[in-house]
C-alpha cells in the first residue's frame, strides 16, 4: 500500500501518564479509516495530534512524505468534524459553509457558490439561509460536513460526529457520509466506540487499546481472523476458551470445555505443540440441539438464560466453570428452556485460535 498519511512512532505523554505508546499508521489516498477502541484507548488524541490541536511527545506525521510539524491547525488543511457541531450561531448554513473558504481568501460570491453546491451534496439545497437553531440535529451536522469539506481538504477527520443523533438518523448519516466520502474520494479517519458503525462504514478498522493500536485490517478481518484476545473479545461477541495445541500440523487442539478440537491450519497465528491458547468460536457459528449433531463437533452445556431479540435470541450458559454464548435464530429457540442442558455444535472452520 502506498502511504498518503503516515503517522510514525507517536508517543503523547501527560505528566507520567502514557496516553499513546509508540502508534505506527499508514494510510493510503482515499482510504475510510475508522478508529474503533474503548474510552480512553487514546482515538481521540490521536486525531488530536493529526489534526494539530494536541503536539505529540514524540514521532511524526507526514502527508506525502511532508511533515505537518511547526504547522498550526488551520494551515494543515483538514477538515474537521466533532460530534458537538460547533457552526458560528449568527451566520446562515451558506455563511458557515463559505467561512474556511473566506479565512482562505475566496471572495464571497465565488465562494457563497460553492457552498451553495456543498449543501446540495449533503442534501441541504433549500436550507442554506438557515441560521443553526433553526435547523435539526442531523442538519447541523451536515452543514458541519460540508463545511469540513467545501475547501477541498487533504484529510477529513471525524471525531464521533454522529454521538449525539438517533439511532434512525445516525444509520441515515453513515449511509450519507460513505456516499459523500466515496463521490468525493477524500481520505478521512473516523473516531467511534461503536463496532457496528465501524464495520459498516470503513475500509479498515484500527482497533486501540490503551495507547497502542492492537490490530488494523478490513473489517471482516478484523471480525473473523481477531489475532488477539482483546480484539476478539472487543470486535463482536466471542466465545474464548482454553486449551492447549495437541498436533500443530494438523490443526488439533485440546480443550477440557470442548475436548479435542479440530481447526483449519490456514490463516491462523503460527504455534507449536503444546502452546496455551485460546479458542475462539463465535456465538452464531455454534448451533444447540437436544442430542449431537452428526457431521459437527459437540460438547455439553446447560442453558441459564435466554435473551430473546424477536428475530433471534442469545442463548447464555456455561459448561463446567466455562461460560458458552450461543446466538440462535428465534424460531429456534421454543424448544430451548432455562435449565435445560443441551448439545452445542460447531464446525473446524468456525474455530480459531489467539495467543496473546
Ligand atoms: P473516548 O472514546 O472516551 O473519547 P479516546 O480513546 O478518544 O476515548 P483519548 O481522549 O484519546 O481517548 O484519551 C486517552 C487518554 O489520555 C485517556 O486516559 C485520557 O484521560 C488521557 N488524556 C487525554 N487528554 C488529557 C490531558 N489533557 N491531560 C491528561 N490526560 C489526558
């Protein structure tokens, strides 16, 4: 890949506190990059750092290989998007669209033109003489995108725009910014704690963990093949239970909860035999019956809750002292009962394995 943005060994320290630890990014022209970590894992300050507003400790970014240190925010040429829309109150939508192109010396008929067409592009074409209190929180943050946008910007950064909407409206605003992103084909970073909006909005998920970034892939990746247990555990809802290699050519671990366990060699983190590691299964790749299915891999468990959704229900219980969570379609789930024990079944190609 070659790299458009590249952040190079950033460390943020705040008195002794380590905020960020040694983050390496590339990013390639275009490119939907979504942040994805819990609170505090440091996504914000990293945007922070790209954007100018924070100085990291130490380590660089650079913008086709040129340096973005000793520049101030607004010479960076980035757009900027935060979740609490910050639009000037007294100026109309077009004033605040045709501000960043005025502080850069367009003339404001040419450039009242081009925020004219902005709004159009974020669906605000009969809006533009609005004032912000008279506009809708999802309207607000469309004149905030257009705004971030209408000077061309190198980068287009996100930090939670989204926060503060509805959920309806906040699934309308991802469909919108991924059709605007991709018309205009800007390279933007996303900062969420959500994983569905991360999964279906990005290119590539960076997924932090206390100061560090812990993996960075497309996000199926990143959902199928997590390479370490935080990530598994983080990324969608994971099943992780302990065992040992027992045949590392062969794909064979052994696990007191499943007993010995087949895998497909492919793809996953290399191990020899008698490695601890865990096994990940996720819930909706498990299926639960009465008796063994023939064909598949069973183990026992009885069932302590059931948490249904309507159209499928999570089926919570434990094995020995090992908690199993199975997602099960809510047809399926009558015949299952609180208490009952049950077969949980899966196949060699739903396992895989993380060591760290
Ligand atoms: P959230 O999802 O809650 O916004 P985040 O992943 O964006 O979290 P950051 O805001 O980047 O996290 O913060 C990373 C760490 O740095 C946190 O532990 C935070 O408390 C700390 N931190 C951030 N700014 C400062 C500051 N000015 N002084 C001291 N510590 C700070």
């Amino acid at each position: 890949m070659s790299s458009y943005l590249r952040l190079s060994g950033i460390n943020k320290t705040y008195g002794d506190f380590v905020a960020l630890d040694n983050v390496n990014l590339d990013v390639a022209k275009g490119e939907f990059v979504t942040f994805l970590g819990p609170s505090g894992s440091g996504k914000t300050t990293t945007l922070m750092i790209i954007a100018g507003f924070e100085q990291a400790t130490r380590g660089s970014v650079e913008i086709e290989g040129v340096s973005l240190s000793g520049l101030d925010p607004q010479d960076r040429n980035i757009g900027i998007v935060f979740q609490n829309y910050a639009l000037f109150p007294h100026k109309t939508a077009a004033d605040n669209v045709y501000f960043p192109l005025q502080m850069r010396g367009v003339k404001r008929a040419e450039g009242l033109k081009k925020a004219q067409a902005m709004l159009e592009l974020v669906g605000l074409e009969g809006f533009a003489h609005r004032y912000p209190k008279e506009l809708s929180g999802g309207q607000q943050q469309r004149v905030a995108l257009a705004r971030a946008l209408v000077f061309e910007p190198d980068l287009l950064l996100l930090d939670e725009p989204l926060g503060a909407l509805d959920k309806n409206l906040r699934e309308q605003m991802q469909i919108e910014i991924k059709r605007i992103q991709r018309k205009l084909g800007v390279t933007t970073i996303f900062v969420t704690h959500d994983q569905t909006e991360a999964m279906s909005m990005s290119d590539r998920i960076v997924v932090f963990s206390k100061g560090n970034i812990e993996q960075s892939g497309p996000p199926l990746d990143i959902y199928h093949r997590p390479t370490t247990r935080f990530v598994a555990d983080f990324i969608g809802e994971s099943n992780l239970i302990p065992g040992h290699i027992a045949n590392a050519a062969e794909g064979v671990v052994e696990s007191p909860v499943l007993g010995t366990c087949r895998y497909l060699t492919n793809g996953q983190p290399s191990v020899s035999n008698g490695d601890e590691v865990a096994v990940v299964i996720r819930p909706e790749h498990m299926k639960l019956s009465r008796n063994p299915i023939e064909g598949r891999s069973n183990a026992r468990m009885t069932i302590d809750t059931i948490v249904n959704y309507g159209d499928n229900a999570l089926v919570i219980g434990h094995a020995g002292e090992q908690p199993i969570r199975v997602r099960v379609l809510g047809a399926d789930v009558v015949i299952l009962h609180e208490g009952d024990e049950c077969c949980f079944s899966w196949t060699d190609d739903a396992v895989f394995l993380v060591t760290s």
